[in-house]
C-alpha cells in the first residue's frame, strides 16, 4: 500500500512538472512563439552578415529573443515580452524583407538603415498598428510605397531616403474620400490619414507624379524631404497648411511654375527649392525669421536680388546660383554676420562686388565643378537629415559667371580668416601694375584657404609676390584667360598642398621655374598658350601624381627630359613649341597615357622607338609637322585605342 502511494505521489510529480513544462509553450502560443519565428524567419533572408550581427539569433546558447541584438522586447502591459523594437543599423546586411514582419505585432519601432536590403517593402507592414518609427534609408529597396502603410495610424516617422523606390507615393496612405475617377494618377493625392506624422523622408529615389494636395493635412509635419526624385508639376497651395513645418526640401526634380508666397507664412528654418524648373521672381519671405538654409539655385528665377535678405539674420546657407537673375548685389547681404556660404554664380549681375561684403566675418561661396572634384549638391543633401552639420561648413565665396567689374575687394581675406573657397570666375575684374591686387595680399591672412580661381577675367599685371604666402592648404589655383603678365614668382613652390594649377592663355614669359620641383602633389599643371621659354627641366619628373600636363603653344626648346616617365600622365599637351632631338622612349613607356599625346609643331628629330607599341589605350597621338624619319614602327598596331 506504501509503495502504491509512494507510486501515486510519482505520478502527481511528473503530471505537475510536465504541466510545468507546458505552460511556456501556452504562453508561446499567444504571441511570443510568433514573434520568434517571425525574427527567424527575417534570419533566413539575410545572405551576408559580415559583422555576425544575428549570430544571437536563434544559436547554441539559447538566448530567448528579448535578448537577441537588435531586439527590443516590452516591460508591462500587453506588450510584455513582446517585441516592440528592431533595431538593426549600420550592419551592412544583405538579404530581403518577408511578409512575416508583419506577424510582429506590438512592433513600435522599425530601424534597418545602412544595410543592403533590396526587394519590395512588403505591404504586411500595415498589419503593425503600433508602429510609430520606420527608417528603412540607405538600401537597395525596389518598387512602389506600400498603400497599406496608412493602416499605421500611429505612425510619426517614415524614412525611405536612398533606395530605388519607384512609382507614385500611394492611395491608401491617405484620405481615400473622393478617389473616383482618380486611378490614372501617377501619384494619388492620398496622404492625409496619418495625422501624427511629423517626418516623412523620401529623397533620392526614383518617384515620379506631383505632390499630393492632401499632404496639407498632415499638420503635425515638421520636415518633409522629397528631393532627388522625378516629381512633376507644383507645390500645391494645402501645404500652407503646414504651420508647423521647419524642414521642405524638394531640391532636384522638375517642379514648375512660380515659387508660392505661402511659403513665407510658415515656420521654415530650411527650404530647398534648388534644380528644379521654378519661373518668377523671389517670392517675400522675409517673416521667415528663423531661415538658417534658403537654397533657390538652378532655377529660371528673375528680377533683382531683394534688399530685405539682409534683414534674415539666422542665415547660415544662401544660394541663388544658376538663375536669370539680374542687377545689383544689395549692400544689405553685409549684415548677414553669420552666413558661411553665398551662391550667386551664373545668373547676370552687372554692377561691382559691394565692398562691404568683406566686412562678413565668413564669407560667400559656391563651387566650381570643373576644378573641384565635387560640387555644392551632395552638401544641400546631407542638410536633408543632419541641420546641423551646418556648423562645420567651411567658408567660401563666388561671384563666377556673371558681368561684375571693377577690382576684387582688397579687404576679402581681413576678416574672413576662414575662407576656404574663392571664385571670381568668369567676369570683367581687372588689375594692373598700378593696382588691384589688393585682394590677394588680403588673403594672405585666410590660412584656411584651399581653393581659388579668379580665371576669364581682365587681370593683367604681374602676379605679386604674396601668391607665394597663401595658405599652406591651398590646393588649387586657377588663373587661366586672363592678360598676366612676366614671371610667375618663385616662392610658388611654398605652396606644398597645390594639387591643380591652371595659369594657361596669360601673356607669362621666362622659364618653368625649378622651385615648382617642391609641388609634391601637383595633379593638373596648365601653362599652355603663354609665351615660356627655356627648357622644360628634368625636375618635372618629381610630380609623381601628375596626370594631366598643357605645355602647349609657348616657346620652349630643347629635349624633353626623360624623368617625364616617371609621372603617371594621362595627358600630354607640348605642342607648337620649339622643342627638338628624339623624343624619349621612357614618354612612350607611359602605362597611364589614355587621352591624348600632342607633340605636333616642334622640331623633333630621329625615329620613333619601337616602345610605341606600349601606349595601348592610348585615344590619340599628333607627331605632325616634326622632322622624325624612318619607318613607323610595326608595334604601333597594338594601340588599340587609337
């Protein structure tokens, strides 16, 4: 009987410990085991994990997913043990989303930027009720914007920057009263039912229709970005309903007509209106006080430059490139005591540069994309996101492409000691001997300077001195089509960062100076069309970067020193000069040389080397009007390129 009781109380242990065991699994059931085959399930697709970032998931340890990386789980309430955030940034994964991310159901925030995600956002997203955060920016996602993602009423935060969405921004994410008769609208006008969304980032994709009149009722939106996408049509008069917005970018699409004057009424810190097709004149914003970024470049705006800007003291970016615009600079840009970067370039201003605009303690600036390998555009992006990256902007000025003359302001470098960028290019300034470049001893005092073009004006002259004690930072100089005359100093080798130099179509005489051996990093080297004499010196071939050399239609003589060989050219321009004996074999030993050799018109004598045959991308070759003799050599047949 004892033993039968012992044996009772057995089997109660074990029914009790096996309903132990079982409770879990009940739990599981009722949403915990979905949360982790839904997170298992998103493993599965992901092919490449460089940084074994999901090495958690689901392993040999065990690890109940609220501990898994990335995963978020819930404290209290419903959402206990649930997952209610995934976080995955920065992790460089590849793979795609399943509609199982959908199963996740108390998910609030939904972070996958910087990774390489392609496929389709799947439209099981709309099951999420909870979710408030989706930042899926930086990948390779493809397709149209999910409709059902108006069915997250809870959403404040939609970013899907940088991907390859395609398409128009979708019918359900809105309002869906009246719809009839609207199904061959590339974009339905269908934003307004996600009334707490206060961001909604869709840059650098491929949409294409306009801008959806039913955005104006998403008042609660404080920065919407659209820039970089195929966007028609114009900004649409509900979005002054918008009050509390800070942030509009729409920069790169082809948006037409006038820019609205609502615009002025809102509460704006940024607005990009830049690369598009806007027509009239600068509408009045001069209520936007708070304005730190304005950018109106390339555009067909006309009519002058209004005076009240200069009252907008918040300013920090200002750029009217690119336009038809017309007059004079107002005076009143001098109190903008903050700005750090002016864009005026290619428009028709026809009167002088206001002196006062040194008194600026920055500067004004832009560009220019032929001498700089980038341009201000990826710098207008960035603002999309980080405002703030404003603060680090370096100082610069350019007034390029328009009719302003008279001289340069003598005082530019006095009080923007941190001027970074000059360009003066493409006007009618001018100096003499009698003066004028007082600009450029000012700027002496810039150590921050790097780049600086004053070319295709009506400079002549000399060049002074002073060149030589320009920043140490300077990498590029451009001077072309002026009327400079004599030497160029010698204290031009100082300048031990100069990576382009163009001096090409001036009147400069005397010899290649050897101090220009101490140009370590020189890239681009442009003297041609000048009057140079002497031989081109051996030191030359201490430009170990140089890629691109014009010696062109001077009067040099002599051989042409082998130590040529030793630079990684592209291109060689020494044509029209006196140059004479046979051309060296270590110039035709070049590997790099692609574009062009112009060795015509000098007096060049001897046979060519067989290692001729070495220039096999080579595009194109002139040895005319030489006195080379002999045979061509059979290795020519191997420049394939030509």
């Amino acid at each position: 009987m004892e033993a039968k009781g012992n044996s009772f109380l057995l089997v109660l242990l074990l029914l009790a410990s096996v309903a132990s065991a079982q409770q879990p699994a009940t739990m599981a059931d009722d949403g915990t085991h979905t949360d982790h085959l839904a997170l298992m399930t998103f493993k599965s697709l992901i092919r490449s994990d460089p940084s074994s970032a999901l090495a958690s998931w689901g392993g040999i340890q065990s690890l109940p997913p609220c501990k898994w990386r990335g995963v978020t789980c819930g404290a209290r309430g419903q959402c206990r043990g649930r997952v209610v955030a995934l976080d995955l940034n920065y992790l460089d994964l590849l793979g795609t989303i399943l509609p199982s991310i959908g199963n996740l159901t108390y998910l609030r925030r939904l972070q996958l930027p910087m990774n390489r995600i392609g496929g389709a956002i799947p439209s099981e997203l709309g099951r999420l009720l909870e979710l408030r955060h989706v930042n899926l920016s930086y990948n390779a996602l493809e397709g149209g914007i999910p409709a059902m993602l108006s069915e997250c009423k809870q959403l404040e935060n939609i970013s899907l920057a940088f991907n390859s969405l395609s398409g128009g921004i979708p019918q359900a994410m809105g309002d869906t009263v009246q719809q009839a008769g609207r199904a061959n609208r590339p974009i339905p006008p269908t934003l307004g039912l996600l009334k707490r969304l206060q961001v909604l980032n869709l840059y650098n994709n491929s949409l294409i229709g306009r801008i959806p009149q039913e955005i104006g009722n998403l008042t609660n939106l404080v920065s919407l970005s659209m820039s970089s996408n195929h966007l028609t049509g114009s900004i649409l008069s509900s979005l002054g309903n918008l009050q509390k917005i800070e942030n509009l970018q729409v920069t790169g699409n082809q948006l037409t007509e006038p820019i609205p004057s609502f615009l002025g009424n809102l509460s704006l810190t940024i607005l990009n209106l830049g690369s598009n097709n806007f027509e009239g004149e600068i509408v009045p914003l001069q209520a936007l006080s708070s304005l730190a970024v304005l950018n109106l470049q390339e555009n067909v705006l006309h009519g002058s430059i209004p005076s009240w800007l200069g009252n907008l003291s918040s300013f920090i970016f200002l750029s009217l490139g690119a336009n038809a615009l017309t007059g004079a600079i107002p005076e009143s840009l001098a109190k903008l005591e903050v700005l750090s970067s002016l864009i005026l370039a290619q428009n028709n201003l026809t009167v002088n540069i206001p002196s006062s605009l040194g008194n600026l303690h920055t500067g004004i600036s832009s560009l220019d994309p032929f001498l700089l390998p980038f341009s201000i555009s990826p710098l207008l992006e960035h603002l999309m996101y980080i405002s703030t990256g404003l603060q680090g902007c370096d100082s610069s000025m350019s007034v390029q492409v328009n009719m302003i003359s008279g001289t340069a302001p003598p005082c530019l470098g006095v009080r923007q000691k941190s001027l970074s960028v000059l360009t003066l290019e493409n006007n009618q300034l001018h100096t003499n001997e009698g003066g004028g470049w007082g600009f450029l001893f000012s700027l002496t005092n810039s150590s921050l300077l790097k780049f600086s073009d004053f070319s295709t004006n009506m400079f002549q002259g000399s060049l002074p001195n002073a060149i030589a004690n320009l920043s140490t930072n300077l990498q590029a100089i451009n001077a072309d089509n002026n009327m400079i005359r004599g030497n160029i100093p010698e204290g031009i080798g100082n300048l031990v960062s100069l990576s382009y130099l163009f001096m090409g179509n001036n009147y400069l005489e005397g010899s290649i100076t050897t101090s220009l051996g101490g140009l370590q990093k020189l890239i681009f080297f442009d003297r041609g069309m000048n009057n140079l004499s002497g031989e081109i010196p051996p030191a030359i071939g201490n430009f170990t970067l140089l890629n691109k050399l014009y010696l062109g239609q001077n009067s040099l003589g002599g051989p042409v020193p082998s130590s040529l060989g030793n630079c990684p050219l592209q291109l060689i321009d020494i044509q029209h000069n006196m140059l004479s004996g046979r051309i060296p074999k270590e110039v035709f030993l070049i590997s790099s040389l692609s574009n062009s050799m112009y060795f015509q018109s000098n007096l060049f004598s001897g046979s060519l080397p067989l290692e001729i045959g070495s220039l096999k991308n080579i595009a194109d070759i002139d040895l005319s009007d030489n006195r080379i003799s002999g045979e061509i050599p059979a290795s020519i047949g191997d420049c394939q390129s030509l």
